[in-house]
C-alpha cells in the first residue's frame, strides 16, 4: 500500500509542475487523485468495501456539483460559460483527498490534500472559477468523502459541531 501511494504521489507531483501550464498541471492532478484512490482499494484491500465507499462519494458529489451548477447560473472569470459555481475539479480532488485520509490516515490524506489544494489554486489562478467557487466545491467533495467513507483499519477522528455542542468522534475497533 505505501509503496503504490508513494509511486502516485510522486507521479503526481511530478506531473504538476512538469507541464508548463497551470491549468494542466491541475487537471492531471484532478484526475490523479480519484485514481490513486480506486488503485489503493483495488491493489491493497480485500474486497470491494472502499471501491464502493469512493464510488458513493464521488457519485455523490459530483450530483451535487452538477446540480448547483445547473441552477445557479454565474460567469466564470474568463467568461467561458455560466457554469463557475461550484468547481467540479476542486470536488473531486477534495473528494478523494478526504477518501484518502479517512481510509488510509493523515500520512496518505495530507499529501493528497495538498496535492487538492493545488488543483483549487491552478483553477483560480487560470480564471476559470472565483475563490468561492473552489471554497464551495472543496466543501462538497470533503463531505462527501467524510460521509461515505470507513476506515480501512485504526482509528477515525471525525470533527462534531451543532447545536452548540462541539467535539470528536473518535471510533475504531479495539
């Protein structure tokens, strides 16, 4: 397992900054993510439990994405379409950084949430969504991957906050 994530990560990183274009480095890294994270259900675990935690949680998301984009009608920044609010790259890369680190932990999830956060900054700097555009499709994907997903092994720590009460939950098995 750690061995394949390390290959990916580094493939991706690789892959963000060899390109000379922002925009592309993003895209790949888009891409990259959810397949790091299919590749480590399939490749390292028995069975198809995570597979379909991820499939529920980009299947998810992406409704989501897609219906708010439909309904809410606003410009991107370089005028492309009407279609800028929530940024579906950011989404799915938020989504399967949040797979990752739930399932797997923080040393996988924090090099995919910075690999994330990476696809949200190139789709702000290249003008194709607003800052609250990526903030909102970040939101999204990380629910989605926090609703979804189990851990494979350990513990999980989940934040709680509502109705004035705010704390953690921590589950596992002991």
């Amino acid at each position: 397992m750690k061995k394949l994530l390390c290959a990916a990560l580094l493939m991706m990183s690789g892959a963000s900054w060899a390109g000379s274009d922002l925009e592309t480095s993003g895209d790949v890294l888009h891409l990259l993510l959810p397949a790091t994270a299919m590749g480590a259900t399939l490749f390292y675990e028995d069975g198809y439990d995570g597979s379909w935690q991820l499939i529920q949680a980009a299947v998810s998301s992406r409704l989501i994405v897609e219906g708010l984009k439909y309904g809410v009608s606003k410009d991107r920044p370089d005028g492309s379409g009407d279609d800028s609010f929530p940024s579906g790259h950011t989404s799915d890369s938020f989504m399967a950084a949040t797979f990752i680190q739930q399932r797997y932990g923080w040393q996988y999830g924090l090099p995919a949430y910075v690999a994330a956060s990476y696809v949200g900054y190139t789709r702000v700097a290249s003008d194709q969504h607003y800052l609250e555009d990526v903030l909102a499709g970040a939101a999204i994907g990380a629910l989605a991957g926090w609703y979804f997903t189990q851990p494979y092994e350990g513990i999980t720590v989940t934040p709680i906050a509502g109705n004035g009460v705010y704390g953690l939950y921590v589950s596992g098995q002991f």
